[in-house]
C-alpha cells in the first residue's frame, strides 16, 4: 500500500491537501476547505468514519493513549487539554514521559463515562478515541459537536508511523514528524538486515497471551514478524470490531504447539493475571513444547495500543530473543534510553520505564 501526503503553500494563505492510505479503511482523505471557523481538513479514521477538523489544532483531548504519547513525541504536549481515566490510573510511560498529565482536567472516569460537559468546558479543537468502543466516537460528537476521530495502529508499523505522520500535520510539527518516523525506519531496516538470509525454519513459531488470558491474542503484531518470528495467530479473524484481539479456545493452542509463548509484561508485576510461573507450572499446558522447554517469556505488548518509543525496544528485545546468534550483542537498555532519548527528550527513560514493570528480571540486560 502507498502512503503519500502533500503540503502545498499557495500566494498568502497555508491551504493543505493530503492524501493518506490508511488504515482498515483504506484512505484518509484531507482536503481544503473553508468555513466561518478557518481552514480545515477532512479526514477517514479507523471506523471509516469521515470527520472534519482544523488544519491546525491548539487545543486537544485524547482518549486514545497512542495518540496522546504521539503528540507527546512530537513536543506538541502542551496542547493537551484534559486527560483519561488510562492514562491516570494505569499507564506505566506517562508519569516518566510527561509529569505534566497530572496537572491535566479528567474527563472520564472509564471507557463508558465520559463527561461531555467537561469537554465542552475544555473546548477543544479535536478529540481522539479509542476505536474498539464503537459508540463513543459518534456519541461524544452528538452530545458536544467537536470533531472526534478514532484512531489506533492494529498492531500495524505503518498504521503508527502515518498517525504521527498526521499529528505532525495537525500541530504544525511535520518536520518533528519526519525525523520520528525516519527514525522509526531506521530501526526497522536494521532489524530487517539483520534477520536477512534467515531460513523459514529457523523463524520461531510465536503464540502471545495479551489482555490478561492465555486464550486472547492479537490477530497482527508486527513486532513479532519484523524480529524474524512468526505469529502463529496471524489472519484469524478478530473477536471485536475496532481491535486485533481474538478469543481462542486451548485445544487450538495445542494444535498450534508453538515453540515459544510471549506473555503480556506491561503491567506491573502485582497486576499480571498471566505470569511466566503461572504457564510453566500449569498441568494443562504442560506439553506444550514451549512449556516443555521453557521457552516462555514476558514482552512488552500493548498499554492500550503502542508507545511508539516502547515498541521500537521490543523489537530489538524480540530479535534478540528470536535470534541470539544475530543479536545476542545488543545491550538493550543502552538501545532502550537511545530510543526513548530520541522520542521524549529524557535522559535513562528506559531504564525508569523497566524499574516500573520489573524488566530487569526478564529482558536479561
């Protein structure tokens, strides 16, 4: 798929056309137009929904944690107006990546319960959800009539590099945009080069246990296939609209038989439903050749979709458990403060951020 955006600059005034392939729907379309409040543009989410927004926004609510640790990226987090239950509660990067989410209104006190009034009070230009709650969207834009756009990456690289892509155009910050994602590919490419030549049979067969059961799993993880691994659960269909996640029964497990199990390790330890002891020392599970061999390991997974500084380390994390004789030299938590440097600017941003989950016990620095 080609993904392409245009900024054109015409006699006095900025009027933008972009064109983005995009998401499941295919296509983001944004073009000019003109209305009493200024310039806008028009945009297809996640949910194919067309929604029309400023060309430029000052003012921003995200429900949506990808897009708020996006807009963080971009240095565009001053622009936030109001924060979200997630985010508050339970997200492990925010308090290391922008203290300053504290200081932010709450506008929600769960997925289902967002406070309209306090929206309208904030007054922002756009707001983000999450695409897998399916009548938000529409339901907050009814009740406030502010441009609400869903949007997530479904486990997808390019999916999260055109929503930086498109916050940069949104904040005015396309060149910060460009280096991210340049960035981001630089990475990948590595990565790419170093599992290159890599026979189909020694990729690793990659079950993921997310979201706190050992029978749900994401139907794309690109992390996964980018290290040189497989995801087994590739292609099933997912149990939700608006998410990757499928629910699957144990007697598929087994005749999967995977040779390694990746379990979701982005929770703090007290807080994981699903442990690496738990799975090892479960009878049901027992003869499992990735039971049966140990071969069962904690990753990042999602935090309510991607950290785009985050995943970039699970790959590398991911490649070198894949492929030790390719990557075993990598020291990650070094490569994890590069990355997280690059992104937010912080200084050991990984290391705060793998104290907070307990890496150090299973990332094996």
């Amino acid at each position: 798929m080609t993904y392409i955006l245009r900024i054109l600059i015409r006699t006095r005034f900025l009027v933008i056309f972009a064109t983005y392939l995009f998401l499941a729907a295919g296509t983001v379309l944004a073009q000019p137009s003109s209305r009493s409040s200024g310039r806008t543009i028009t945009i297809i989410d996640s949910l194919s929904r067309r929604v029309t927004i400023p060309s430029r926004v000052e003012r921003i609510i995200s429900l949506q944690p990808e897009m708020t640790r996006i807009i963080i990226a971009l240095g565009a987090g001053e622009r936030l107006v109001g924060s979200e239950y997630y985010m508050r509660r339970f997200d492990p990067l925010i308090g290391i990546t922008f203290p300053g989410e504290r200081r932010l209104p709450l506008v929600s006190a769960g997925a289902q319960s967002v406070n309209a009034e306090m929206v309208l009070r904030l007054n922002p230009d756009v707001v983000f959800a999450p695409p897998e709650d399916l009548s938000l969207s529409d339901s907050l834009q009814e009740k406030t009539g502010k441009p609400v756009a869903a949007f997530s990456s479904m486990g997808r690289f390019e999916r999260l590099m055109e929503e930086i892509r498109l916050a940069g155009v949104m904040t005015g910050r396309e060149e910060r945009a460009a280096e991210l994602v340049s960035y981001f590919q630089e990475i990948l490419m590595r990565i790419r080069t170093g599992i290159s030549g890599v026979a189909d049979q020694s990729r690793p067969r990659v079950y993921l246990s997310l979201w706190g059961a050992i029978n749900r799993t994401p139907v794309s993880y690109e992390p996964v296939t980018a290290a040189g691994g497989v995801n087994i659960a590739e292609g099933l269909l997912h149990s939700l609209d608006g998410s990757v996640q499928a629910v699957i029964n144990l007697e598929q497990i087994f005749r999967w038989d995977p040779d390694i199990i990746l379990l979701h390790g982005n929770f703090r330890p007290e807080t994981r439903t699903v442990t690496v002891e738990g799975v090892l020392s479960d009878k049901r599970l027992a003869s499992l050749g990735a039971v049966k061999n140990k071969r069962v390991f904690y990753t990042f997974g999602f935090a309510n979709w991607w950290d785009p500084a985050e995943v970039l380390v699970e790959a590398l994390y991911l490649a070198r458990l894949f492929q030790p004789g390719r990557f075993g030299g990598i020291d990650l938590e070094a490569e994890g403060n590069d990355v997280f440097k690059k992104f937010y600017g912080i200084e050991n941003g990984f290391t705060a951020l793998s104290k907070v989950l307990g890496c150090h016990e299973w990332i094996r620095f």
